[in-house]
C-alpha cells in the first residue's frame, strides 16, 4: 500500500492495479484510498485482471488528457520560419540572420534564432555567448515539451531566444532531418519568428528546415564565384525538390554601387 501511494503521487497520470489474495472490504477500502485504479484477486483470472488493466488505462488516458490540456502541449497556429543559407561561405548569412531575428524582435515579435550552420555555426560567437546546451541535446528526443525545449534555448539579453549549434562541430550529424523538423515545429508553435542560420552547407536538417520555411532566404555577394554558386544551390534545391526556385529569395549583400554585378544581372 505504501509502494502504491509513492507511485501514484510521483506519476499522478499512471494508474495502479492491485494483485492481492486478501479480498476483504478492508483492503479493498484500503487500496483504493491509497491511490489504486483497481484490485484483482489471486489466482488471477485472465478476465478479470484484462478488465482491471483496461479500466486503468482508460482512467490514465483520460487523466493524462486532461493534464496536458492544461499547458503541457504545444497548440496555436504556429509561427513563421526564415532561413538564411549563403550560397558560399563568408558571405554574411549569419550576419543577415541575427540582424532579421534583431529587426523582428525590435518590432515585437517573440523570436528565435537558431544555428543550424551545424559544423561550423557561430552564433554563439558572434553574441558572446557561452552556452553547453544546443540542437544536438534536442535531437534524440521524441516528444519536445515546451519544458525540454525551454532548457535547450538561451535567453539572451537582446531578448532572443537562442537554439546554438554543438560546441563539437562533429556531433552536428546526431541532428537528422526528423529531428530538425521537429525542432522547427517545436519552435514555431512557441516562438513568432524563428530565424534560421543554415550556413553553407547542406546537410539533411538544414534541407528539413528550408524545406519547411515560410520565407528561405539565400544570401549571396555580388561577385560571379557567389553569383555561381547561388545558381547552383538553387538548382540544387529544385532537383532535390527541396524548394522552387520560385520560392527562394536571393539577398545580395555587400552591395555598393562600384560592385562589379549590379542586380539585374544576378536576376
Ligand atoms: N554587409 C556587410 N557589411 C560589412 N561587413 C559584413 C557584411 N556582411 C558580412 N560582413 C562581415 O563578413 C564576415 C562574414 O560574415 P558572416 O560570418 O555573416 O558570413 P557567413 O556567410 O555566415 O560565413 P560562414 O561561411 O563562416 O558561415 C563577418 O566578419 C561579417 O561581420
Ligand atoms: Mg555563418
């Protein structure tokens, strides 16, 4: 009895059925005040203890339910999902990334920035932020409560939530294209924004994450090496039916009058 009032007040969600070859009223009044959904009687029926366990189970479903309703879950349309991808590197993606999640904050929005440039991501260096948790720690997980997430993120003083990248670039391949996108949804179902570092190289989270993004944005500078690659990316996208060609939006940063490609061209 006493095993019972332990495990029903540690897991109040489970519910507990007693095997017992006293049947008195007493231990039944007794079992059922300690927290058991139930009570079968030696020599087991298989009958008996079938119904016994399916009544608990109903019982805990329904418990668990009503639990979950009461903010544990993840509900609300969700929100909107930027990824910057450069088309080489160097060329300011994560740069433009951090300014947009900046711009989206300072306009009132709850955002998020994560950095799934997931070798080489350096998010974390660019805001002085020293941080063990990041993507990886999410990755294996099924269930992303908002709780899990909440530990996973940094809250920096800018007021960005922060999803890095692993301290130890090799642990980036633990994050697969499953568990990007339940990051990413994890993420969007909280957050307003979330802005997207996915560096400048595809992997299979990152092509999860462009995959799913309301806006994929590819960062690129106004030379021809850039302009080559951004080409290729986006046909790359396309073969790979990641996304249309359509669907990208090409930024070209470090654009000055004198540059040796004006817009048009790169169009
Ligand atoms: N528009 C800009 N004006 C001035 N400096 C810039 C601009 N864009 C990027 N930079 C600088 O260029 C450098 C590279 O930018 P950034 O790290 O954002 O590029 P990246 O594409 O993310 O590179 P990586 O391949 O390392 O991920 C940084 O030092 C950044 O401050
Ligand atoms: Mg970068």
């Amino acid at each position: 009895l006493e095993l019972i009032r332990e495990v029903s007040l540690r897991f109040p969600s489970v519910g507990v059925v007693m095997i017992t070859t006293d049947a008195g009223p007493h231990l039944f009044a007794d079992a059922m005040d300690s927290g058991a959904r139930g009570l079968v009687t030696l020599p087991v029926s298989y009958e008996e203890l079938a119904n016994r366990v399916q009544a608990a189970a109903q019982w805990s479903t329904g418990v668990r339910r009503h639990l979950s309703s009461a903010g544990d879950v993840f509900t609300g349309p969700g929100g909107t999902v930027v990824t910057v991808t450069g088309a080489k590197g160097g060329v300011g993606a994560t740069v433009t990334a951090i300014q947009l999640a900046l711009a989206a904050q300072a306009s009132g929005h709850t955002v998020a920035l994560v950095d799934m440039d997931l070798q080489t991501g350096d998010i974390a260096s660019f805001l002085d932020v020293q941080f063990r948790r990041s993507l990886v720690d999410l990755a294996l997980i099924t269930d992303i409560s908002p709780r899990v997430l909440a530990d996973a993120v940094f809250s920096h003083s800018t007021g960005l939530a922060l999803l890095l990248a692993p301290g130890e670039g090799e642990r980036g391949e633990e994050v697969s294209d499953r568990s990007a996108r339940q990051i990413v949804s994890a993420l969007r179902s909280r957050y307003e924004i979330v802005v997207i570092d996915c560096g400048g190289q595809m992997n299979g989270a990152n092509a999860a994450a462009i995959e799913m993004a309301d806006t994929a944005l590819l960062v690129t500078t106004p030379d021809v090496v850039a302009v080559r690659g951004a080409k290729r990316i986006v046909r790359m996208w396309e073969r790979l039916q990641i996304r249309k060609a359509e669907e990208t939006v090409t930024l070209v940063n470090r654009f000055t009058r004198n540059t040796e490609i004006q817009p048009p061209l790169i169009q």
